[in-house]
C-alpha cells in the first residue's frame, strides 16, 4: 500500500472540502449571453481523474476511508480503465465479477469492490447494504485470527460478496410475493380499474428483478464454466508464487555476484565439493523455472479450483432458487390473466346472446309495428264495420309474432347458439 500513499489519497477524517486549481471565468457577450472559458479537453480529463471515496479492509479486519483516483487504483490494482468503469454509480452495468492479475472486480448490486491478496477497496456509499458488508467482513476477519479456516482472504471478501447479493435479492423476491399474491386475489374476485393497474405496476417490478436475477445467475454461471477465469482469482497462490520466484532470482543473481570473488580469495576447492554445489544449483534453478512455469500458465492449465468451485456452487444453487421463485410468481401472474380473460370472455359471450335476443325480439315487434302502422293510414276499409273485427286483427298479428319468436327460438337452440 506505499502507492496508496500518495498526494491524491487523503483521510475520512478529514471532513474539509477540497478545491480544484482548475477555475472557470464566466463572461457575457454584452447580449447577456454567458461565455464560458476554460472547458475543454483538460476539463474532461481532471473531471475522468477525479477522488472518490473508498473504504480499505485489510488483513486484519481494520477499515479505513480513503479518497483515490482512478489512476491510482490502475496503478496499484494493475487494472484497465474498462474495469473501473464497471465500479462507477454513474454508470448502469449488470453484476460481474472479473479476475485479473492482481486483483478481483466484483459488481454485485451495491456491493462495488476491488479485491487483492491483502486488501478490499469499497467504494463508499451510504446505503445499508454497503456499511453491513463492511461492518461484517471486518467481524469475520477478526474472528479469522481466532480460529483456524483455510479459505483464503479474497475468497472470504466475494463469499460475503455474493451472501449479501444472494440475500439482498432474496428478500426483495419475498417481499415482491408478499404483496402480488393478495393483489391478484383480489383481482380475480373483483376486476376494476384500480386492481389492474396494481397488477401491471407489480408487473414491471417482477419482470425488472427477473432480469437482476438472471444477470447475477448468469455470471456465476459463466465464472464456473470456464476454469481460466476461476484460477485467476487465485491472488493468494499467485502472489506466493511470485514472492518465491523473486526471492529465488535474488538469491542466484547474489550467489552468481559473490562467486568470482569467493573462488579468488579462499584456498583451491576440492572437485567433490565443486560439484555439489553446481548440483544443488541446478536443482534450485530447476525448482524455480518449474513454479514460475507453473504460475505463468495459471489461467490456462489451472490450480487445484474445487475450493472456488463448491463456494461459487452453493450461491448458484441459492440464487438458482431465488430464480425459481420469480418464475413461480411469474407463472401465477398469467394463470390469473388467463382467468380474467376466461371471465371477460364469458361476459362478451352473454352480452352476445342478450343481443342476439333483443335483435329477435325487436324483429318481431317490428312486425307489429308494421300491422300497426298500416291500419293507422286514412283509408276507407270495411273493416271496422264489424264490433270485433279489430279484435282479431290483434289477436291474429300477436299469434304471428309469438309463432316466429319461437321459431326464432328454436333455431338458435339446434345452432347452440344459446345455452338453453
């Protein structure tokens, strides 16, 4: 952490505000309109530099807050820019996790964090979910050193990592279920305005975390797939190997200066001993070759990943079931939309057959209204000579239209046109 360090780091505790040497003069054109002067390139670049606040765990369990650019993370993270976009608020990226050379970059919902052999850079935030993984990974950190567990320090950062995502997750699906199962039963019971518009907004919320899910299940997926990307995550081992390589190249480049100066000065060496010493050489210089063979080809022939394997397993398995709830929900929204359409369905076929009714019916009466029509005319007729005669003129034109009402009956009983 010497490059941590630096003039562009600086304290939590220091709550002063801090301001840039870069101005900007504002002037008016003598219209009123305000020039500006002083943004350009170097505008965008310093504002592309600029601090932002992270929270350094360490070994130990012991945070800190920490104010640092992106340059300096690319430098003391030997990570691209690319990667660090990923960690940006301002940005909307699905989660990922991605292991480089020195460093995991986990993007789990809040959970935005850099992860090397010996240390967690969270970025900062004030939400509850970022300050509990904080305050948890440092508890279990510091009970680390109490008690004997193999799993290595950037393992237990992504487990918790991926524990909070998982749990995060499951609880918004619970509480998604909690309130569309009573909406939807009462939709079913009673459809209305208000009732539909609760069901689409709860809808879009599914269909939304549907989509965080997948994301989150798909990586892990994908991570599990491919054993290159799991062996890079091994920063523990690789930084182990390199420290050995190192202190081994040291010690040849010393023993290879000091040798001249040894054979110059101290008394004729016997061959046995001479020779000895060239055999434990070569068998160290073997030895070293060999790890550091075997830490080049890291991501490509792989360590011993069944300890990344099993962790990132059992949060598939969890986050596969989180999945498997949404999709239950999921299943329950459209059996009640197909019941309401079932139920819409079945009102449109009555109000089909109450119109096919009153179509029949008022074609009879029209009938009548014809007979009714013509004997009102001024014309000269015999007809109401006879004391009854109008009588049977009702009588005859009702037997009429009862007769061809019925008929009209029968006919849509033998089409089953309605359900008699």
């Amino acid at each position: 952490m010497d490059e941590l360090r630096s003039p562009f780091l600086s304290s939590s505790n220091c709550h002063e505000p801090t301001t840039s040497s870069h101005t900007v003069r504002i002037e008016t054109n003598g219209i009123g309109n305000p020039q500006q002067h002083g943004f350009g390139i170097s505008t965008v670049k310093k504002r592309g530099l600029g601090n932002r606040s992270w929270i350094r765990i360490d070994l130990n369990g012991n945070s800190k807050i920490l104010e640092l650019d992106k340059a300096t993370l690319m430098r003391h993270c030997l990570l691209p820019a690319r990667d660090l976009r990923l960690l940006d608020p301002v940005f909307i990226y699905p989660s990922t996790i991605l292991g480089r050379e020195k460093a995991i970059v986990v993007s789990l919902e809040q959970i935005r964090c850099i992860i090397t052999a010996d240390e967690v850079l969270l970025m900062n935030s004030l939400d509850g979910c970022v300050m509990q993984y904080e305050s948890e990974l440092c508890r279990r950190l510091q009970m680390t050193r109490e008690q004997s567990d193999n799993l290595v320090f950037e393992f237990r950062a992504v487990e918790l990592a991926l524990e909070f995502t998982c749990m995060t997750l499951d609880a918004q699906v619970k509480e998604l279920e909690m309130e569309v199962y009573p909406v939807l039963d009462e939709l079913a019971t009673s459809i209305n305005t208000r009732n539909l518009e609760r069901v689409r907004r709860l809808k879009g919320h599914l269909l939304a975390l549907t989509r965080r899910v997948q994301k989150v299940r798909d990586e892990i997926e994908q991570l599990m797939d491919d054993d290159g990307d799991m062996a890079e995550m091994y920063l523990t081992e690789k930084k182990e190997r390199m420290e050995v390589f190192s202190s081994t190249e040291q010690y040849f480049s010393s023993s290879f200066a000091e040798g001249p100066k040894m054979v110059s000065k101290s008394a004729p060496i016997s061959p046995v001993a001479s020779m000895s010493g060239i055999h434990k050489l070569e068998t160290a210089l073997s030895g070293a070759f060999s790890k550091h063979g075997s830490y080049m080809s890291s991501s490509a022939n792989g360590y011993n990943i069944e300890e990344l394997e099993m962790l990132l397993e059992a949060y598939f398995v969890a986050v596969d079931n989180t999945l498997s709830k949404l999709f239950t929900l999921k299943e329950y929204i459209d059996d009640t939309e197909d019941l309401i359409n079932i139920k819409l369905g079945n009102v449109q076929n009555q109000l089909i057959q109450f119109e096919v009714l009153l179509t029949a019916a008022t074609f009879v009466a029209t009938i009548f209204a014809v007979v009714t029509g013509v004997f009102g005319m001024n014309l000269k007729t015999t007809i109401f000579d006879y004391a009854d005669g109008f009588n049977w003129v009702l009588i005859i034109t009702s037997s009429a239209c009862g007769f061809i009402f019925m008929c009209f009956l029968l006919y849509f009983k033998y089409k089953k046109i309605l359900p008699f």
